[in-house]
C-alpha cells in the first residue's frame, strides 16, 4: 500500500507481437502530474531489432485498432518499388469510395523504422480523414489533419509532420 506521500503510478503491462516478434507494452502510465503518458514509444530504437523488416500490413492493422477506431479496413496499403520522389501517399478515388496508401519501398525499406512508422501514420491520417468524409477544409494538412497528428505524437512518442 502507497503512503499518501508516494506519488500514485499505475502501469498496465501486457503483450503483443507485430509478425513473429513479441514485445511488452507499457499503458497509461497515469500520476497526478502526467495525466497521459505514452502507450508505449513507437520510435524507440529498439523497434529496429525486434522487428527489422516490419509487414506494413500488420503495422497498418495495428494502428487502425490503437488510433483510429478500426475505421480503416477498407483501405488498401502496399509497398511500391516505384516511388522515388516521396515516401508515401493517400490516394482516394470519391467517386467509388475506394481508399490506398502507397508507401515507396527504395525510400522506407531500409530506412530506421521510425521513418516508416511515422509515414504510415501520416497517410493513415489523410485516409481516416478521407474516409469518414472529414476533409472539408480542402487543405491537405489543415486543422483536421493537425488534430490527429498531435493526438497521435503526444500518445506514440513521434513526430508525425507535415513536412514528408
């Protein structure tokens, strides 16, 4: 039992894997100074040994259910070989409802993971914004698209920008 002087700390602890790489998840981690600290830090370094060459589909799968509240399925997410001149990119057909994101494979593939993680994730914003019909600012990173970047660096530990 804490004294009334300890600072109350709560860790949730549980397991997960991304592919065949099982990892420890630290949750809400709540005190009366930091009322939300990270999930659990997606750009840690570490991420680049457990988990090396990382299927963007699974990664994509994970997010979809940690950030946007499974909205997402029917959005294709493929590598390209391709691409060279960006990282990534949301493509989003509105006449048929149809949804992809494209990540470029010579650019991300052996990049830290971190680089891919947060492209992911900033293509992952353009598509829930696209798919719930929340684009109506008609600019592509506009105060929607901010919103979701900050509410996800500050529980991630990222740094989703605009500036892909």
């Amino acid at each position: 039992m804490l004294s009334d002087d300890e600072p109350l700390l709560e860790k949730t602890k549980s397991f997960g894997s991304i592919g065949q790489n099982k990892y420890l998840i630290e949750e809400n981690v709540e005190d009366e100074k930091n009322k939300s600290m990270p999930l659990c830090c997606l750009s840690d370094p570490v991420w680049d040994l457990l988990d090396p060459l990382p299927d963007i589909r699974l990664l994509f799968s994970s997010f979809d259910s940690q950030f946007f509240g499974s909205s997402l399925g029917s959005v294709e997410v493929k590598w390209s070989s391709r691409m060279t001149l960006c990282a990534g990119v949301c493509k989003f057909q509105r006449r048929h409802g149809i949804c992809s994101i494209s990540l470029s494979e010579p650019l991300l593939k052996f990049r830290p993971r971190k680089d891919l993680v947060e492209t992911l994730l900033h293509e992952m914003i353009h598509a829930f914004l696209f798919v719930t019909r929340r684009d109506k600012d008609r600019d592509d990173h506009g105060p929607n698209f901010k919103s979701h970047m900050h509410r996800i660096n500050s529980l991630a530990g990222l740094n989703i920008t605009v500036n892909l």
